[in-house]
C-alpha cells in the first residue's frame, strides 16, 4: 500500500532500482558461474593431459616388457653365447626406441644373476647382486616395471622383468633390463608438452621418488622424494586419478629457495606400473583467463549500473514532467472544460498520448451534445412503447404507434400498411396529406413500388424519387404535396408484418442515427402489431370454441332426436307390427298355409328391423371403419351418400394399398374431414361432379375433397364464423390442428372448392401409382 502512495518517479526510480539489483545479482551469479565453469574446464583439461600422458607412458613400458618376452635363452641361463646375442639385439631395439639400458641380466628362481650384458662382476654372486624388486618379480612369476633403485654402482634405475622357462614349460627364473631413465631420449620420460611459462610433468613412483621431471622444472635430484610421496603412493594404489592445486615450497633455483606459492596439479596413474604422472602449473597462471573474466564482467557490470542511472534520470524528467501536464488537463476535462490546450507535440509515445486526449476532448463534447440529443430521442422512443402496450386493439395501436413516430421524428404526415394474403400493402392509417397514401399500386401482390420493395428486401428505404413511388408530386410548390418519405419495415422475428411511411419535411433532414432509431421504432410497433394480431386470433379462436360446442352439443341434441324419432316412427311401428303377427299366430294350426303365411310376414318386419338398424349404425360410425379400413369407408360412404344425391363422384388412391392401415385416430379424423366436406358438398355446393384423393408422401399423408359447384367467398365464411357451412369448416380446421396437420381451401363464388388436408404419419406408401374405382349405380359413377 505504501508503494502506492508514492508519485510516479519515486515509483519508477524503485522500481528500476529493484529491478537493477536482481539483475546484477543474476548477472554476479551468471559470472561467478561462468568463472567456476571456466576454472572446472581448466582442471579436467589438465586431467585428460595427465591421463594421456600416463597411457602413452604405459604404451612405452608395455614395448619393454614385449621386447622382454622377446628374448630366447633356448631354456638355459648359462648359455652365454646365446645371452649375449639376445641380450645385444635387447639393447639395440630399445635404444632405436630412445630407452637406454644400463644391463641385461638373466636371474634364476634364487635371485642369483647368472648373465649380464655387459658383462658386470658386481651384480654376480648372491650377495649385493639381490634386489627386493627381482625376489617380487619372482614371486608374482609376472611381468613388472620396478620402482626407482639404486644398483651397487650407485646408478638410480628401474627394473623391468619378465620370467623364462626351461624347456619342459617350467619357470627357470627371469630376465631384466636396468633402465636408465635419465640417459633415455623416449618422449614418454623427456615430454616436450607445453604448459604455459611454468607448467611441467613429473613421473614419480609408488614410493612417491621422482623419476622424471621435464623443464622448466628443475632435474631431480637422486632418490628425490616429491612434496606429496604419501598421497601419491595412495592414488597409485588404489588406481585413482585426480586434480587440484597444491603448494610448491620444495624447488631451488640457482642456489635460492623459490617462495611458496599455488600449483594446479593434475595426477593420473599407469596400469602397468606402479608409477603416476603429475603435470604441475602455477595457479596463478593456469586460471588467469578465468580470473580475466572475472574482471571482465565487473568492469562491465559497473559500466551497466552507472549508464543505466544515467539513462534513468533521462528518462524521468522526459516522462514525468508531461504526464504531470496531461494530469493537469484531465481534471480541467473532469471538470466539463472540453477545451483545454495541451502545449506537448512530440513524435514519442507521450506526444501520441497528448494528441489522442486532445481528440478525446473534442469527442467527448460531440458525445455530450449527441447524448443530450438522442436522451430525447430514447426518451420519445420509450413513451412509443408505453404507447403501444397499452391496448391490444389493433387500431389504437396503430393510431397510437404513428403519432408517436410522428412526434419523435417531428414531421405531420405517415401512413402504416400491413400486409395481407398474396403479398398485398393493406392501408389502415393515416395522418397529414393523405393523398401520397392513396396508392393502387399497394394492393397488387407484384407491385415495384418502394413500400413493396421494403416489404420484400426488409430495409429501411429513402423515397425521393418517382420512379420509386408514382404518387410523388413532380412540384413541392405546393404545401399540402409531400416530396419524399422514408419508408421502414415493420419486422417481427423472421418475417415482415408491414411498413410505415414517415413524410420529410424541409427543416428535416434523415441522417444515419435517424434511421437507426427508425429500425428500433419499427421493432417494438412490431411487438405491438403482433401482440394485438395473436389477441385477436385468441379471441376469435375462442369464440370459435364456443361456438364449435354449442354446435356440437346442438349436433348431438339433434342426432340424439333423431335417432329417437326413426326408433319411435320406425323401429316402434316394426317391433308393433311384429308383435301382432306373433299374436295372431296363437291358435292356428302350424300345418296351415295362413301359418306359413303371417309367419313369413313376422320374418320380414324383423328383416326390415335389421336393415334400418344397420342404416343407423352406419350413421353414427361405421363398422367398416374399425374392420376394413379408410379407403373401403370411404369408397361405401361416397356410394350411398353421393349416388343418392345424383352427383358423380371419383375416388382416387396414389401411394397407399386398402390392405394398409393408418393410426385409428388418423383414419377417424380424416374419415370425419372427409364426411364432413362430403356433406356440405351435398347440401349446399350444388355440383355435379366430386373427386377424392387419398395421397400418401414422406411423413404425410393428404386429403383432397373438389367439387364444381357453387363455391363460396373465404373471407366471409371465416370472418363472420356463423352458420352451419362455417362451423363445418372451422370444425375440419380444428380436427387438422388436433392431428398437428395443415387445411387448404380454394374456392371462388361459381367456381367450385378444392378443401386439402395434410397430415403427418409414421409410414408411407412404397410407390405413387394410382388407383381408381368405379362403380356405376343408378346411372352415376362411384369413384
């Protein structure tokens, strides 16, 4: 929170420094790792040298003891010819190899030298000639390099020997050669290797006396003991290499003790000795690029700190001092003054800044007078929507919408269209100057006025030209005459339920924000029209219901009296009639013809009773529906309903067999729709011809009952919605809703009705072939 507090160049400076401490701390560290990496490669450096150097060094021993196991003494060690041939041909191959030897001598299994090349009285006989390097050599009964020893004459040599064997394979003692390793010009004892000004190598052995030492180191003294002999002989024992710096206090130079200082030492041990190079550098020589580096990064570390402050301080009284005025400014904007002049042109980031708030400013005192301009506007459109939620009468809507439009837009004159059936402009309002309103054009379904164009293409539309609208005037001279008008649809959802026409006026002119409020106002006019268009459609279907069941409890009231009249007049006088002649059968004799006779007479009134039963059944539902099937209903009922009627009548089935059945309360609608139809066409079509058609398609199966009568006018029948002929029409429509299916009427005063009904099913017929039947009775065809 204190941070916080703080101003913007504190901030910045902290932040900065912060930000300057953790990376110079990384950059030390980087360095210090740098510098370790460095001094690391340095010493692995030097132990792949010492490694090197001890194998080569072990190649050049391997050579001696091969050239050893060479030498044929033919199986005895007194043979001296033949010793000293061999031993001769020893000498000079390891001489061409740059290895000098003192002797040749052959030892037998008591240590005792046998033969010597050249010849040496003071190695022969058993006493001085012993050497503990020759008894350990013949007790291993291997080849061994020997460390440094000093023979009879006082000669420092190295001992390398291998066992002989007699001729039946038995061990007959060994053959040595004194080497002589400061006599010997081998690279592998005299390296010429360079390390640096005060690098050197030293081969000491596993009693850590130095055998060798190469310059600029000084040449060891006899039996020189190292400065480390202990920690030598360790790593040669266990065979380990290693490197570190140590303290060199041992070395004279020209009589003067050298001062103690620092070494980088590197040690590796051979394989075929006891033996171990050392390679030796002054520390201070050997890690000097790494000590260079160190003060490399220091130096420019400390450059960094002091540019970076420097730049720093720069950049602030560059930053602050502008943004301290832009501050300023921004609390004279705060507090309403849009024009304040910021005195910053620069091309940076804070001059771009400075541009951007002026034009900021200059926006926001447009946005202020535009706010303060369109607050009226939402709030007119808002009193347009209060307005028009307060009825569901269409024609208050209407009425209310226009004025209200009128009154936002501030002009006198609008009209409002809607569209009907066919695509046709129905006007139903107007205000001001009516006559521009008065177009024919508007109810033609192909009209290319702009109100239809705006009816098709759904966009508001500019009119100011007579070739967009014939009612335009030519000459505005005139006040009452109107020279344009914008033209809005009216769109609810997917579809357009009309447009409105809004008059200019000349000291008003539509800009783009204009007809952005237009749209809105179009949309909640079309909320409105199509609230008040589905409560009429509710209150309409209503009162349909209402009169659908008063019509059916009428129909049913009626039926119901019929069917008691004919049980009454018909089916009373029968069964009255059959009972008399039951009873004037008591007492004539069976045998007689009268008998015979008024029992054939009883017969027939229950032949008769059983007809008209029939007949009434087949009224109320027929039997052959739940047995047969729709089709052969159909078919039986066109027969006796229409043959009676003397119409001739066709019944055609496209895509479905009579064998297939559809859902019971599929085949009953439509039979119902079907009847129904049939009976309207028999009491009030006046036709002479009817056609049938039972089509099944995918999903749907279609109903379609024409006739060429009469016809009637659809707008009348479903508006005033009284009578028989309507309700038997409004009830299809109800039965086709309740199946979720479609009802199609065509009919024109004198031009006969086509009724279609379309519903959906579960199956369809296989193939669309047609089937039509005939049946000629009475002289008219049955279909």
């Amino acid at each position: 929170m204190a941070l916080n507090d703080l101003t913007l160049q504190k901030r910045v400076g902290l932040l900065v420094l912060a930000g300057l401490v953790v990376g110079l701390g990384l950059f030390s560290w980087l360095g210090v790792q740098s510098v370790n990496e460095s001094i690391q490669r340095t010493l692995s450096e030097r132990l792949v040298v010492a490694r090197a150097m001890a194998s080569h060094l072990d190649e050049t021993l391997n050579y001696v003891l091969y050239q050893l196991q060479d030498v044929d003494l033919g199986g005895s060690l007194t043979d001296a010819p033949r010793f000293q041939k061999e031993a001769i041909s020893l000498r000079q191959a390891l001489a061409r190899a740059g290895i000098f030897t003192r002797y040749i001598i052959a030892v037998d299994n008591e240590g005792i030298v046998r033969q010597a090349e050249p010849p040496a009285p003071e190695l022969a006989g058993p006493g001085p000639a012993r050497f503990a390097e020759i008894d350990r050599a013949l007790s291993v009964g291997l080849p061994m390099i020997s460390d440094l020893v000093s023979i009879p004459s006082d000669m420092p040599v190295v001992i390398a020997s291998v066992p002989v064997y007699d001729t039946a394979g038995e061990t007959m003692g060994l053959v040595a050669a004194m080497i002589d390793l400061d006599l010997s010009s081998n690279d592998a004892f005299n390296s010429s290797i360079i390390i640096g000004q005060t690098g050197y190598m030293e081969i000491v052995d596993g009693n850590g006396i130095v055998l060798v030492r190469t310059v600029p180191g000084s040449r060891p003294a006899s039996l020189e003991q190292s400065d480390h002999p202990g920690r030598f002989a360790d790593l040669i024992e266990r065979g380990q290499a290693t490197v570190g710096t140590c303290h060199r206090c041992h070395e004279s130079q020209e009589a003067e003790v050298v001062p103690k200082h620092r070494d980088m030492l590197a040690f590796a041990p051979l394989s075929t000795a006891s033996w171990g190079v050392v390679l030796r550098q002054a520390e201070e020589e050997a890690l000097a690029p790494a000590r260079q580096l160190g003060q490399r990064l220091l130096l420019l570390g400390s450059m960094v700190l002091v540019i970076t402050f420097l730049l720093l301080w720069l950049v602030l009284q560059g930053t602050i001092r502008p943004i301290k005025m832009l501050t300023t400014a921004a609390r004279r904007v705060a507090s309403g003054d849009f024009r304040t002049v910021i005195p910053i042109t620069r091309g940076d980031e804070i001059g771009q800044l400075s541009t951007a708030f002026r034009s900021m400013t200059q926006q926001l005192a447009r946005s202020r007078e535009e706010l303060l301009s369109r607050n009226e506007e939402l709030s007119a459109i808002n009193s347009i929507a209060v307005a028009v939620n307060q009825s569901l009468n269409l024609e208050d809507v209407l009425v209310g919408a226009l004025e209200k439009v009128l009154e936002v837009t501030r002009t006198t004159a609008g009209c409002v269209f809607l569209k009907s059936a066919g695509d046709k402009l129905k006007p139903m309002i107007a205000i001001g100057p009516t006559r521009i309103f008065q177009c024919e054009q508007a109810g033609l379904p192909l009209a290319g006025c702009a109100c239809h164009q705006v009816l098709h293409h759904n966009e508001t539309l500019m009119v100011n030209d007579a070739s967009q609208c014939p009612m335009l005037a030519k000459d505005c001279a005139d006040e009452e005459e109107i020279c344009c008008f914008v033209s809005l649809p009216l769109r609810s959802k997917d579809k357009t339920l009309g447009v409105i026409n809004v008059a200019c006026s000349e000291d008003r002119i539509f800009t783009e924000n204009d007809f952005k409020i237009l749209d809105s106002i179009g949309y909640y006019v079309s909320l409105a029209i199509e609230n008040s268009v589905l409560y009429q459609d509710a209150k309409q279907e209503e009162e349909l219901r209402g009169e659908l069941l008063k019509s059916v409890i009428n129909a049913q009231e009626e039926e119901r009296k019929r069917i008691a009249r004919e049980l009454h007049d018909e089916y009373g006088q029968t069964m009255t009639g059959l009972m008399m002649s039951i009873e004037s059968l008591e007492g004539v004799n069976p045998a007689s013809p009268l008998f015979k006779k008024r029992l054939e007479h009883a017969k027939s009134l229950v032949t008769r009773a059983l007809k008209d039963t029939r007949r009434l059944t087949l009224g109320l539902r027929p039997s052959t529906l739940d047995d047969l099937g729709l089709i052969a209903t159909v078919r039986s009922y066109l027969q006796n309903q229409i043959g009676n009627a003397g119409i001739k009548a066709e019944f055609v089935t496209q895509g479905i067999r009579e064998s297939e059945r559809l859902a019971p309360e599929i085949e009953t609608a439509l039979f119902r729709i079907i009847q129904e139809a049939i009976h309207n066409i028999a009491k009030h079509a006046d036709a002479s011809n009817v056609r049938v058609e039972l089509k099944a398609m995918p999903g749907r199966i279609r109903a379609t009952v024409e006739d060429d009568g009469c016809g009637f006018d659809q707008d009348t029948v479903f508006r005033h919605k009284v009578g028989t002929h309507s309700l038997g029409l409004l009830g299809i429509q109800e039965r086709a809703k309740l199946l979720g299916g479609t009802l199609y009427i065509e009919s024109k005063i004198g031009q006969g009705t086509r009724l279609t009904v379309e519903v959906p099913v579960a199956g369809t017929a296989k193939d669309g072939s047609a089937n039509e039947d005939q049946v000629k009775t009475g002289g008219t065809n049955y279909g």
